[in-house]
C-alpha cells in the first residue's frame, strides 16, 4: 500500500458499509461494500467507483463476478440468477452485449451473439427438447437466415422473422423428403414443389435461380459465407454503435430471467416440438447448410420421380399438380428465363455496385445527421416560420469528412432536409421514435429498390423493417408538398382517421461532380400487415386506360380500375365511417387543387378456393360450386378448413401488435354483434389483429359470374370470399396545373371528358367517391 492509500472501515449514515483501501476520501483499490438492503460488492475500486475484477451478490441469491468498469458491469464475467439461469460472457453498461452463453432456468441454451441484453447476430438456441436453431437474431427472436433442426429429424433452412418462417425456405422431413417453397408467419404461404422421399432432389442452386422469390438470391449468397459452428465461439462480430444503452442500476439488474420461446410447429407431417435430446451436425446447420445438396441422389438415382407443385394460402393447401421431377425442373428454368426478359421481380436489396448504391449511401447519412440535430431539440407547437423557406437544414459532406461530419464511402454530395421540426412533430404524432426510424432506414441491412407501378418514374425504397416507403419527386411535386404541408399539418392532427399518406420526411440530395438532384419523400408503409396481400389495386374512378396487361399480372402486380371484379359488402356503420373520412379527405384534397390519387387497395384472402360461399342468401343467390379434389383433401397433419374465417370479439389492447408507425393514431372500430364494443379480427394460427379504419378491415367480396350460356339462368351467380381490407389515399402531390388542364383539353378530344384522369379537383374528388360507392355498396 502506498502512502497516499489507507485500509479503514467506514459506516455510513444510511447504513452502508465499506472495508477497504482509500485514496484521499474515496475508495481505491480493493476493498468490502455492503448496502443497507444485503447487497455484497467485493473486489477493485477506482476513485470511489467499482472498477477491475469484483464479485457482487444481491440477497436474492443472484450473483455476478467479473469485469467493472466506472460503476458498471463491463467487460467480461459470469451473473448466476436466483432462479438458477446463468450467462457467462461479454457486457457492456451493466447489459449483455458481445459474445456469451446462457443457460435458462429450464435447461435451454443460447450461445451467440448480444446486442442490448438481447439475443442479436449469430447465435444457437438449444431447447431442452434436443431442437436446436442456429442463424441469424434480432431483438432477441429468430431474424434473417436460420436452420432449425427438431428432435424428430426434421429440418427448416431458410428465413425468419419475429420467430417465424418467413420467406424462402428448404424444409426437410426425417423421411428423406423435400419441401421448397415461401412461408409467412410460420404458415406455408405461396408456390412451392414437395419432393417426396426417394426423390433426387435438382441442383439447390439451379432451383432456387429458377424459383421466383426474392429471398432466394439471399438464400444463396448466405450460403456462400456461411461460418463454421466450431470456429464460432471465437469470432468477434463487428460491434454496433448505439447511444441509446439503458444505463441500469447494478441493484435493479435482472429483474426478469425470461427465456425464448419457440411455438409447437406442424407443417406436412407431425412436426411438434420433441422430448428427447438430439444432437445436430454442423455441417447439417451451418457450413453450407442445405446448400451442400448440389444435386444430390437421396435413395434412387431415376430422374422420372413424381413432384408435387403446391400452392399454399396461409398453411392451407389451395391447389396441387403432379408432374415428374425432370418435367418440373424443365418448366421453372423456362419460367425464370421468362421472368429474366420481363425484369418481374418484387424488388433487390441495394448492396455495393447497384447502381442506387451511393444515392443509398447519402440518404441514410443525410437522415441520421438530420434527425441526430433535430431530436435534442425540445418538443413545442410548430410555428408558420417552420414552414417557411428558411426552414431547412443544409450541410456539404466530402468523403473524408469534416468538422461537421463524418467521412464516409459515398461520393461528395450536398444534403438539403426540408422542414425538419414538421416532421418530426409528425413522426412524433405517429409515435416514432427518433432511434427507431434511423435504425429502420439507416441500420446495416440497406434498402430494398422496387419497380415503380406507375407512370411517374419515381423510384421506390423499402426500409428493411418494411415500416417506411422512401419515394423519389419530381421538383414539382416537392413544391406541391411544401405548400399544402401547413394544411396537411392540420389536417392529419385533427382526422386521426385518415386515410391520406402519412409523410415523415423530405429531403434533397445533390450529387457533386454528376450535377444530379434527387429529392426524396419518406412515407408509412400502408402495406406493412400481419396477414399476406394477395391482391392489391389503384382506383382512381377514371376508366381510360385504367387496366393491366393480363400477361403481366402476378401477386406484386398493381392492379387498376377496369380490373376490379369485385364489390366489397361492409359492416354498415364502418361504410358510413368510411365514406364520411373518404369525404373529408377528397375535401382536403379539392382545397388544394390536387387530382390525379387514388385509392391504394389490398385484399387478404382467407384460402380463396375454400370460402366460397354456399348457402343463399335472402338477396343474392349464391354459386353453388364444389372445390377440386385435390383441394376438398385434408391433408395428413394439416386442419380442416373452416367454412367461414373471420371471426371478430372484444378488443384487447395488450393482445394485438401496437408497433408504432402510419396505422398506430387510427382509432379501433366498433362492431354491433360485439355489443357496439371496439373489436379484434381473430384469425385461426394467426392471433388477434386491431380492426380500424382501412386497417384489418374484415368484408365479403362478391364477384359476379358470367352465364354459361344466354337465358341459361333467370337471375345473376355470385362467388363470395371472406377478405380483409387494406386501404389508403395515395399519390396526393399532383396539381391541377397548366400542364394538367392542357392534358384535359387535348384528351377531350380523343375519349368521354369524364372519362379521363386529368378533370378539375372538384370533379375529379366527386367522380373518385361515386366510383367508390359503386366498390363499397350498401347492403339492401
């Protein structure tokens, strides 16, 4: 001990005690400190803060020895419950963050990456049970590309979201048979082909190029860099820079020891979570996964092996063909080499040598310096100088940095950000939190580009999350959005209904030495829903030229006007809130002199070859029609489907999804059969979701049949489906300008006057409702 220290015991006032060295008056070394409460710390101090290697226990019995850092746990160490779980491994800010393995207080295992005291990169999970998952976390569930093997033998590679099968996916069963298909929350969803076993499955990589997914390029690539289990445990992960870290009191640390949980699966076979420990094979998990299969023989070498090509609407079968393995193969390269000429993709993830992969680059940097600006920032009403043309923040960044901002891999641009404190009142309005949108926008995952379904040329961005839509304007359009924005303002803070495009930011990018400008809106994602859209459609009210090529259509395709062959039968009470926010809206809209939007529709349907409808009703005779055989079935280890799959019941808050983003102001709607209470749609294997205005909004859709033959019939044929509607007022940035109102004249010469798209906003908001009453009848 040196001069400057001295061992001495210290009582204090509020019944704490300290044994230990000092250095002047604060402890320094190694020293005892008891709490008043029989919280233990033994070990090192730095000037009166826990520091070095240490030992603390809590009377609940829980104990943690290793690394400390200002106070903190951090570094290295091992925390052992009171309930018997334990976690050996990295910390940061008393949270687990790093590399570390914890063992649950009922025998489960995860072993892997941390990120914020959650599960978070790599990692696996071993259930008591023997089933084991190894791939890819998020927020502390299964996210990105995992394999998950049971204890049975059955095996799942592929992707996941929330802890769910989502996307493309390789399913093996025990027996030696193949699925490979597309899932969606855990459910079989989409085309796939069942290889029974016996089969030799085709080359993994020639099936999955000709598989049209947008997970299966992904799927892939993931392949290619796979990590060896063994070697795992010792990779060090690139860190993730966070200034959010929850800064917990040492005593307050682990209240809760939950453990991950994993839902009992069934998908062909009995696939329910097993008893009995099994061991899996890295080489079966990671290495190369089921990649390894390059064309493979699995017990036979006959290329003529029956396959069954399925379809699947959320895990129930719709429809199945036979056709042999070779045959199969053969039509999936002709179909991809079909897809490849018409460039029918959902959209690509934005990755070095896209060619938007600079623009990518400059608007993630450009977000964050803004939003990092704008939040400290204390909250208060927007003024009309927030609005004007000074409201902007302008910034240069050269790629190697400045004292403003960072150097980065883009190339020299100037960031121009409109109107940021509107805008962040507006994501304030829609409980987005700073942190949350510039990790949805700006995380490491990237963008996803999609192929614009209109006219316009914009170029469309999806944010990995799917939460927000970053949409490319023209510099007519930015005027139109910067002069309507106080009205929109008010507008979206009064109607917490409405059906309008949420915008949650504008921006403006000018790339030095190209001479370029793009300007950039970010909008809510109307599409981001629990369930599946299986049909989506843009209605305008307007006939000319208002449909599709029929060879073009797919399930990502946009639909129009004269496509629509269905009527939609609403609950009468949300019809009349419906139309009566349609109005408001179209009367917003009118006072701006905006023409040219649209309804944006979407259609969940609930196994469509199954709810038909086959009783009458008291004024629609309804079609008789029994399904295929292949699709009346029930498959082994699958459930009947019922006759009608939409049920609703009393709300519950704490029961349905609250993320925030475009839908979380709208209020929940109120059913009659409920007792005039607000309500959920509860779906079977899919839970409850919130029903509002234009969100989970349950309907039957009716479309009407064409006769056989003329005077076949006395009265019309209708199919009904059980549907759940989507729905929203988008493309609200076009006035009613010059250039529209010669438009009108030329095209008047042509076609019907009312006809057309372009007509003055007054026309265009009552055509565009009458059109819609005509879509949303009233029941008679």
């Amino acid at each position: 001990m040196t001069d400057s220290q001295r061992f001495s015991e210290t009582v204090f006032s509020n019944g704490d005690i300290y044994e230990g060295s000092y250095k002047g008056q604060l402890p320094h070394g190694t020293g005892k400190y008891i709490w008043f409460d029989g919280c233990i710390y033994e070990g090192e101090w730095e000037e009166s803060k826990m520091s070095g290697r240490g030992k603390i226990s809590w009377p609940s019995g829980a104990s943690y020895n290793g690394d400390f850092s200002g106070g903190y746990i951090h570094g290295s160490g091992t925390y052992i419950a009171a309930d018997g779980a334990s976690y050996m491994g990295d910390w940061r800010m008393n949270i687990q963050h790093g590399l570390g393995k914890k063992t649950y207080n009922n025998s489960d295992v995860y072993e892997g990456s941390w990120k914020e005291g959650v599960p978070e990169g790599i990692g696996r999970y071993l259930w008591s049970s023997g089933n084991t998952y190894v791939g890819s976390w998020k927020s502390g569930k299964m996210c990105g590309r995992g394999i998950l093997k049971w204890v049975n033998g059955d095996l799942f590679d592929g992707f996941w979201v929330d802890g769910l099968e989502q996307g493309f996916g390789i399913y093996r069963f025990a027996d030696g048979g193949y699925y490979f298909g597309t899932w969606s929350r855990g459910l079989k969803d989409g085309k796939g082909s069942f290889f029974p076993s016996g089969s030799k499955i085709p080359n993994v990589a020639s099936w999955l190029t000709s598989f049209n997914h947008a997970d299966c390029k992904s799927y892939f690539h993931d392949c290619s860099a796979s990590m060896d289990l063994e070697d795992f445990s010792a990779q060090k992960l690139r860190k993730v820079k966070s200034s959010l870290s929850e800064k917990w009191s040492v005593i307050d640390l682990f209240k809760s020891t939950g453990r991950i949980s994993h839902r009992s699966t069934s998908l062909d076979g009995d696939l329910r979570l097993g008893a009995n420990v099994g061991e899996i094979s890295r080489k079966d998990v990671l290495g190369k996964g089921l990649c390894a299969l390059e064309g493979g023989t699995i017990g036979t070498d006959d290329d003529d092996v029956t396959v069954y090509d399925r379809e699947y609407i959320q895990g129930m079968l719709k429809s199945e063909s036979i056709r042999s393995n070779q045959t199969s193969l053969k039509n999936n390269r002709k179909r991809h080499k079909r897809q490849t000429k018409e460039g029918n993709r959902p959209g690509e993830t934005v990755i070095k040598g896209h060619r938007s992969y600079y623009l990518m680059l400059s608007l993630q940097l450009g977000i964050r310096y803004t939003v990092g600006k704008i939040t400290p920032v204390p909250m208060r009403e927007v003024r009309s100088s927030d609005f004007g043309p000074r409201a902007r923040i302008r910034m240069y960044f050269p790629r190697e940095g400045s004292q403003f901002t960072p150097p980065h891999y883009s190339i020299d641009f100037y960031w121009k950000d409109y109107c940021p404190m509107v805008f962040r009142n507006l994501r304030e309005m829609f409980k987005i939190d700073a942190a949350d949108y510039m990790i949805s926008i700006c995380g490491g995952d990237g963008l996803r580009e999609l192929s614009s379904p209109g006219k316009s040329g914009s170029i469309f961005y999806l944010s990995q999350d799917e939460r927000f839509v970053i949409k490319t304007l023209r510099k007519s359009e930015v005027k139109a959005l910067l002069k309507m924005l106080p009205n929109y303002y008010n507008h979206v803070g009064m109607h917490e209904n409405t059906l309008i495009t949420k915008f949650f930011g504008l921006h403006r990018i000018t790339l030095r030495g190209v001479l370029r400008q793009v300007r950039f809106v970010v909008m809510g994602n109307m599409f981001r829903t629990e369930l599946r859209i299986h049909r989506r459609y843009d209605l305008k009210g307007s006939l000319q030229g208002r449909f599709t090529k029929k060879r073009a259509i797919d399930e990502n395709t946009t639909l129009k006007d004269l496509d629509l062959a269905y009527v939609f039968q609403l609950e009468p009470s949300w019809r009349e809130s419906l139309f009566k926010q349609i109005s408001l809206d179209c009367k917003f809209l009118e006072s701006q002199c905006i023409i040219d939007y649209s309804l944006l529709l979407g259609l969940h349907f609930r196994a469509p070859e199954h709810l038909i409808v086959l009783e009458p009703q008291d004024t629609i005779p309804y079609h008789v029609t029994a399904p295929p055989d292949d699709v009346n079935v029930c498959h082994e280890g699958e459930l009947p489907i019922p006759p009608r799959g939409l049920l609703l019941v009393a709300h519950e808050p704490n029961a349905v999804s609250t993320t925030p983003g475009s839908h979380i102001r709208g209020s929940t709607l109120r059913a009659p059969a409920v007792g005039d209470e607000e309500v959920d749609l509860l779906l079977p294997g899919m839970g409850r979701l919130r029903v509002q205005l234009g969100v989970n909004m349950p309907a039957r859709a009716n479309r009407k049949l064409q006769h056989d033959a003329e005077g076949s019939l006395e009265m019309d044929l209708f199919e009904v489906y059980d549907v759940v509607l989507y729905l929203g007022i988008i493309d609200i940035l076009q006035e009613y300008n010059l250039k529209k109102k010669l438009e009108h004249a030329y095209k008047s010469l042509q076609f019907d006057p009312l006809s057309i798209s372009a007509v003055e906003p007054k026309l265009y908001s009552e055509r565009f409702l009458n059109f819609l009453k005509k879509v949303f009848p009233e029941q008679t």
